[in-house]
C-alpha cells in the first residue's frame, strides 16, 4: 500500500496546518484537556485523508479476452440495460460503481484496448448514487476500443463532494487492466455502458473491488 500521488501534495499541505495548530493549541490552552482533544481531532482528520489517498498494489493475474474487470471500487447501483445518449446514442448496459468517501478512489482500465476516444464535461455536483449523475455531473468520458473493435465506453462521475476529476487517457493511448486510468477526488462514480449480449456478473448491492472483481463478458 502506497499513497496516491494525486494526494501526496494536499496530505503534506495538511500536514504542516496540523502541526501549526497543534503547537497553537498547546501555546494557548497548555497541557490540558482542550489541546489533547484538539491534537486527537486534528490527527484523525488527517488519518482520514491519509485512508482516502491510499494506493493500494493490485495485479489482475488470469485475464482472458472480453473480461471486464471492476475499474473501481465501490457497491453497484445499476446493472441494466440504459441508454447511452451522448457517444454510441444507443441502448447499452449500463454498469455503474459508487464509491463512497472510504473507498480506495484510484480507477483501473476495465480490460485491454485502445483509446479511441476521451473528453471532459462540466457540469452539477449532485449525489452520484442519482440515476441524473451519470448525465448532468461533472464527468470524464473514455471509450476502449478491444482487439476485435468491440467497444467499451467508461465514464467518470463526480459527486457531490467529488470536485476534481482526474484522467490520464487521451486518444490513441493503449491500455490493459493493470494500468490506472485516473483518480476521483471524494465521494462518486464510475459508469461503464457494455455492448446489449454482454455477460453481467454483478448485480445491484455487489461490492466491487477495482482491478480484481470481473463484472462482464463482452462477446
């Protein structure tokens, strides 16, 4: 388990904030009771963003061609068929990830490919458990070409506590399942629109974990 570099500058920042008022508080009050709780709060709102900007060290061993694996981890919200308006403009499936503020909010490539296709909306921060996130939220959208041109389409959803969405793809990069695709920061979604005779694996209430649960086969 490493730290995400998306957070190693914000957790050095909070770092020294701690330590100024940590040390303020003991200047102020002493040794006593306000600065020990103040020391305790201040500390635990630093584990917590130190837990939120884990990285864990995932390998997918065993992939087979057409396996979509979990790019995230989280609870499936949906898992029925959706139509895609904005890219395929078609009905798909519609596999979507939530993530809450204690899941690990680093994003795996669901399978082998190309990138065929990317681009960044701006939009509301509402909850990203709302069925409207997928398409009124601010959102990063990829779409994975496989080697036989079948094509995946993921797309990263922020929140309402999500305020930065992150995406290291650009057309033309090729990817496979054990690479990171980007970072969310805080509480959001990850949506994946499969093609209609794909083989879902997962059902609403699962609990996914990124780069290892295979949600689908696409044919």
């Amino acid at each position: 388990m490493t730290i995400h570099k998306e957070g190693k500058g914000m957790l050095l920042t909070l770092l020294v904030m701690i330590a100024l008022v940590i040390t303020a508080s003991y200047v102020y009050f002493g040794t006593n009771a306000a600065s020990i709780a103040i020391s305790c709060l201040s500390i635990g709102v630093f584990l917590f963003f130190l837990n939120f900007f884990r990285n864990p060290n995932r390998v997918f061993e065993g992939f087979e061609d057409g396996m979509i694996i979990a790019p995230a981890d989280g609870t499936v919200v949906i898992a029925e068929p959706a139509e895609e308006p904005f890219f395929f403009k078609d009905k798909r499936i519609q596999v979507s990830i939530f993530m809450s503020v204690l899941n690990v909010h680093a994003n795996w490539y669901p399978t082998r490919g190309k990138v065929v296709y990317y681009t960044h909306n701006d939009g509301r921060f509402m909850a990203a458990n709302l069925p409207k996130s997928s398409t009124e939220n601010e959102r990063s959208t990829i779409v994975i070409e496989l080697e036989n041109k079948t094509q995946v389409l993921l797309r990263q959803v922020a929140g309402a506590l999500a305020r930065r969405i992150v995406t290291y793809s650009r057309e033309g990069d090729t990817c496979d399942e054990n690479q990171q695709l980007g970072f969310i920061k805080f509480g959001s979604r990850v949506d994946l629109y499969l093609p209609m005779d794909s083989e879902i694996l997962v059902k609403v209430g699962d609990k996914t974990t990124g780069n290892q649960t295979v949600i689908a086969r696409v044919k």
